[in-house]
C-alpha cells in the first residue's frame, strides 16, 4: 500500500469506504450499460458520459448531508447518480418515459431530483452557477443550515457569468463551495488555448475566498477537503470555497465512444488516468466477498432500472401542454 | 374622491404590502436601496425591511437574473429591478434557457416565481439603448409571463398578481407611465391575469395600444371624435396571457382593427393580435387591418427624427382614418394642446 492510499484509508471508516465504492461502482457500470445500449437508438437523447471523472461528484456528494443540494452541468449522471438520485427514473428520462425524472421532457442533460437535492443540469455551459449561488441566497435568508455545491467545468471559467457569481457569493459571504472538474477540454479544444492564465486558481484566488487544486483525481482528499470545509461553512458561518479537481474524460465528449483517433489528445495523455482509476484503487482494499455482493446488488439494480424504462410508457400527447406555467 | 397615487408610488405601495404580506417577498437591483430609489418606485423599503429584503448588487445582470431565479428555486419571491429594459439583453440566457425552461423541463419539479421589473425609455434623447421595448421576445417564448400596465390603478394590482405567481413574470414599466396620476385603492389588491381593458367604448374601428401607446391611443380617439369616428380603444394589459376574447367581440363589432405596438412592427406583438384575430375571423368576417410601432431604425436621438420614430396620438388618429374611409383625402388633426404628449427630463 502506498503512502497516499494509507493517509486515504486511514481517514474514513469502512462504511464510508463501501459508501465510496458503491457510489463509484453504481455510475461506472450505469454509464457502462447506456454505452452499451445507446446503438440501440432507444435512448434518444445525447449523452455526455462521465466515465473517468466519477470521483469528483462522488468525493464531493459522498461529503454532504442529505439535506444539501447541487446544480450541475449536461455531463451530469454522475451528480446525480453520487448525491441519490433515483437510478430508475434516470434511466427512464433517458428512454423519454413518462416515468422518467422528468416525465421524458429533459432528456439527459436535464437532470433534476429535488426530493434529493439534485436541482438540475444545465446544456448551455455555466448556466446553473448562479442559480447555485441564488438558492445559497435563499437558504441564508431563511438561516437554513444546508449549504450548495456549484458543480461545473473547465471551460465556465471562461463564461463571464463564472466570474459576475463568484463576486456576488464572496460579497454575499454565501453557504456554497464551487467545484471545477477540470478535464483539460471544452470539447475538443485544450485549455491552453482558451485561457490566459494558466492556473485556474489563479484566475479565481482574487475575488477573496479559499481556493484549493486537487491534482490526481484522488477520491480521499476531494472528500476529506469538502468534508472540512463544508463543516466550516455549516458550523462557522463561513463563506464560499473554490475547488478545483483534475480529472479525465475517458470516452468522447457526446456519445459512447472514445475518440483518440481524432488526434487532439493522446491515449499516452490518457494513461496514466486510466491507470489511477478510482475505482479500481478502491477495490483492492475491499473485502472479495462483500465486493462481490456490492456488485451484485448494483448489478440487479442497474438491471431493473432499464427494465423499468424498457416497460415504462410514453407520456400522452396532453403532456406537451401540461407544465408550460405551474398552475 | 377616491384617491389618486402615481404610477410609480402605486408600484411602491404594492411592493410595500407584498413585502408586509408575505416574509418572502424580496426587492434586488442596481440602486432600488439608493436615494433615488428607482425613481421613487422603492421609496422607504430599506427603512421599513431591512438590508436583506431590499439590497444593491453588482452590475451583473446575467448572473444577478441567475441568482433571482436560484433564490427562487428555493422558495423565496424576488422582485428584480432594471431601470432600462435594454440590460436585459444581459440577462437572457438565465431568462430563456432557465426561467422560461425550469418548469417544463424538469416535468413540473421546479417553478421559479419571480417578477422582473423593466422600464422602457422614451423622448429627451434615451437613444438606441434606453429605448428598445422588447415584450416581444419575451412573448415569443414559452414560460414566460408578459404584462405592461398603464394606468397606476393597473400597476398595482398586476404588480400583485405577478408577484403573486408561481411563475416567472416579466413586468413592464414605460417611463412616461411614471408620471400618470390616477385612482389607487389603498389596500392590497389583484387584478386577474390575461384580461384586458376596454378604455373606451366605440363602434367605428378597434384601436389597441399597448403600454404607452394605450395613452396615445385614448389621445387618438378624441381626435377621432371630430371627424365623427367611434374608436373602441382597447388595452390589452396583459401580452402573456393575453385576452383575445375582449379583442375578438369588439372586432366582430367594428370590423376595423388598428394596432399600436410600444414597439417595432416586424414580428412584433401586433402583428400576433393581427394574425390571432384573422385567423378567428376570416370566414365570419372581412375585417381591414393595420399596424402601427415604432420606425424599423434603430432609435435616433435628435429630437426632430426621434419624433419621427414614434407613433403618436395624431398619427394614429390619421392612419385610423385611411384605414376606415381610404376614398377619402388624407387628414391628420391639428395638434391640440390638452392632448400633446408629456415628454420628460432628465437622465433616468
């Protein structure tokens, strides 16, 4: 066992531990699955995997209570998988069922499960982070202890509203952390050709609240710090943090495929990501027989999630005109 | 006698009662905590709630329309102030893709009650960006709700019904509204949504104006008055959603229908109650229409073209005219001085 995975293990529980590798296990296989079914042409909906970046929502989510809530972006199962959201009604918005998370009207970049914290995902890039930081707004106006968590990627940085959100939740002193999954492209585009500066907690540091880089995608220290400083937050009235947490898309940007062949990144560049995996990491240190039944159980889950959507009608035709207004 | 308010101390009164009402209530926006206070629109809020009921913010009209609609999300009312409808150009993203969207695309697991306040510029050199009327838009999409009073009685009740709405509301100000004086019941109430106001009755041709071409409108129809015609002149209050019902019965009657949008005319607003009412129409009915708005040019400042821009009282008056007696000459009224236009003074 090396050092870091020592300092990892030592700082969680076993539960926590299995917690950590149900979550990651749960998305991997989830997403594996879609992948597999998506040239099927059931799922009629683009979808941005997470395969490779799942231990930044898991991390994070895995460090908040129930009762908090996250906004995030297109590339989303993952959030929403990591912070509870209902595997089955996911997989049926995918299948554009009316049992779907949102009755087949939001597809797979609209995913929302308020009942459990997830408040939506948002297509058009940095789109939900003031709308993070405004429900941080609305829970310190009602002395809520919950706190938000911005989840977005590299390329919002660049988004002015990026900028015009962090300001106001610095002014505001507001119960959010902001976290960046940084995967080093918009697309297919690096970041080295989009942004001036090269750090992104350069960019960031400025406008006055605590800013942290995570490196190597390592699920302990996302956690531990998220768990610190959302204690802070909760406990000692402090405001925002920025977090930003290396990572790497394994397969395409949309779609189920990788895409090295298109030559704007490298699989040598991919490697020693794929080499890290989280997932596996985690598993060496979990007991064969309880892994195996963690497997299992997810497995028969994932399973019966795409049976529900597979059996799940298709909304009417009176539920184009329903929920244009609440009524 | 009842009792007269002005428009903008109608808006004030009913933010105020809306905040006493309902704790949720919440008033953002460049300066509505400053001393002008929007115009005197939020006079004596600071003071009678507090800081975090009523509160200044960066001009950062995307994310702040972000913010708004966050907090709504989480079950607070906010009421988000612009004195120039042009900033909200910076603001459409979170306004079309979230505000509009939320609802629908989450199948019905989120709505966002929020009121967006937003004033149209107009005279004294407001120029291409303090000028643009853009209730069109905002009509165009899905999800939001449109209303642009005219009359300070109008202000305060749709200003209550939108905030008390559970669903985004675009509230639309025109700056010389501002100043109109007229009956404003002291106590808290709403007015129903999606129903327009016969101003005045007529028989002869339906002329609707809307915002503050209502004014211009009722101006019109006095003129009108000496050349014998009826006008019926109808404001429609309310775009989204919009009362076509009322527009319908008083073109069956008049067979003429004349629109005066506070706005361009291309893909505008008339040219949607024009279309609405044909398409009901046309086989009952030959109806004569026309349009009148704003000039297809961006708005000049100097004031001999910017009059030019706008329709007014004795051009809609002339228009109004051709449209019911073409085989006539022309006629265009000569100015009288109780129904000039009031134009006003100032920066804001």
């Amino acid at each position: 066992m090396n050092e870091q995975d020592k300092v990892g293990l030592g700082s969680l529980n076993e539960l926590e531990l299995y917690r950590l590798y149900e979550s990651l296990y749960r998305i991997r296989r989830t997403e594996e699955k879609i992948a597999d079914v998506y040239p099927t042409d059931k799922i009629k909906s683009p979808v941005h995997l997470s395969i490779g970046q799942e231990a930044v929502s898991v991390g994070v989510c895995e460090a908040l209570e129930p009762g908090d809530y996250v906004f995030g972006t297109y590339r989303g199962h993952a959030l929403y998988l990591a912070k509870g959201g209902d595997l089955k009604k996911m997989i049926a918005e995918l299948y554009g069922k009316v049992t779907g998370c949102a009755k087949g009207k939001g597809g797979s970049m609209h995913l929302v499960d308020v009942a459990n914290g997830v408040m939506g995902t948002s297509a058009v890039v940095a789109t939900t982070i003031p709308n993070a930081v405004g429900y941080a707004l609305g829970i310190k106006q009602q002395n809520r202890r919950n706190i938000v968590v911005s989840f977005f990627g590299d390329g919002a940085i660049e988004e002015g509203v990026f900028s015009e959100s962090i300001n106001f939740a610095v002014l505001k002193n507001l119960p959010i952390i902001f976290v960046c999954e940084n995967n080093n492209y918009a697309i297919h585009s690096d970041i080295a050709r989009r942004q001036s500066i090269s750090e992104i907690t350069d960019q960031v540091k400025p406008y006055g609240l605590p800013v942290r880089k995570i490196v190597d995608n390592d699920i302990f220290a996302i956690k531990n710090y998220v768990h610190s400083i959302a204690t802070q937050i909760r406990q000692n009235n402090m405001g925002p943090v920025f977090v930003e947490c290396m990572t790497y898309r394994w397969l395409e940007h949309v779609g189920p495929g990788s895409d090295f062949q298109l030559g704007y990144r490298s699989e040598d560049e991919a490697k020693k990501w794929m080499e890290t995996d989280q997932l596996l990491r985690l598993q060496q240190y979990i007991k064969d027989e309880d892994r195996l039944q963690i497997e299992h159980a997810i497995d028969e889950e994932i399973e019966k999630a795409f049976e529900f959507a597979e059996q799940s009608p298709f909304p009417s035709e009176d539920e184009l005109y329903t929920e244009i207004f609440k009524v | 006698m009842s009792r007269e308010q002005t428009f903008t101390e109608a808006i004030c009164e009913a933010t105020h009662q809306l905040m006493e009402e309902d704790d949720s209530v919440f008033v953002m926006g460049l300066g509505v905590d400053d001393p002008k206070a929007i115009l005197g629109s939020t006079k004596g809020l600071l003071d009678a709630f507090g800081p975090d009921r009523i509160f200044d913010t960066p001009l950062s009209e995307d994310a702040m329309t972000g913010v708004a609609i966050g907090a709504a999300l989480a079950g607070r009312r906010p009421i988000h102030v612009h004195i120039r409808m042009d900033f909200l150009m910076l603001a459409m993203n979170q306004l079309i893709n979230v505000a509009a969207k939320n609802h629908y695309m989450y199948g019905g697991q989120q709505y966002v009650p929020i009121v967006i306040r937003a004033m149209i510029g107009k005279s004294w050199g407001q120029g291409a960006q303090h000028s643009q009327a853009l209730h069109s838009f905002f009509a165009h999409v899905p999800g939001i709700k449109v209303v642009m009073p005219t009359t300070p009685y109008d202000a305060k009740g749709c200003l209550v019904e939108a905030v008390s709405d559970d669903n985004p509301v675009v509230f639309i100000e025109h700056r010389l509204l501002h100043y109109q004086k007229g009956p404003v019941p002291q106590k808290l109430y709403r007015l129903d949504q999606g129903k327009a106001r016969v101003v005045v009755p007529g028989s002869d041709v339906t002329l609707i104006g809307l915002s503050y071409m209502a004014i211009e409108c009722f101006r019109a129809q006095k003129y009108l008055e000496s050349k014998g015609v009826k006008a019926e002149v109808i404001d429609p209050v309310w775009l989204v959603p919009f009362d076509l019902d009322t527009i319908i019965k008083s073109v069956e009657k008049t067979g003429h229908l004349c629109v005066v949008d506070n706005g361009w005319t291309t893909c505008g607003f008339g040219a949607e109650i024009i279309s609405q009412v044909i398409e009901k129409l046309q086989y009952k009915l030959h109806i004569k229409v026309h349009r009148m708005g704003f000039a297809s040019v961006t708005c000049p400042t100097t004031t001999p073209l910017e009059d030019l821009f706008y329709p007014n009282a004795r051009t809609i008056a002339s228009s109004v005219y051709r449209l019911l007696k073409p085989e006539q000459s022309s006629w265009i009224p000569e100015e009288r001085e109780d129904l000039k236009s009031v134009e006003f003074k100032g920066p804001f």
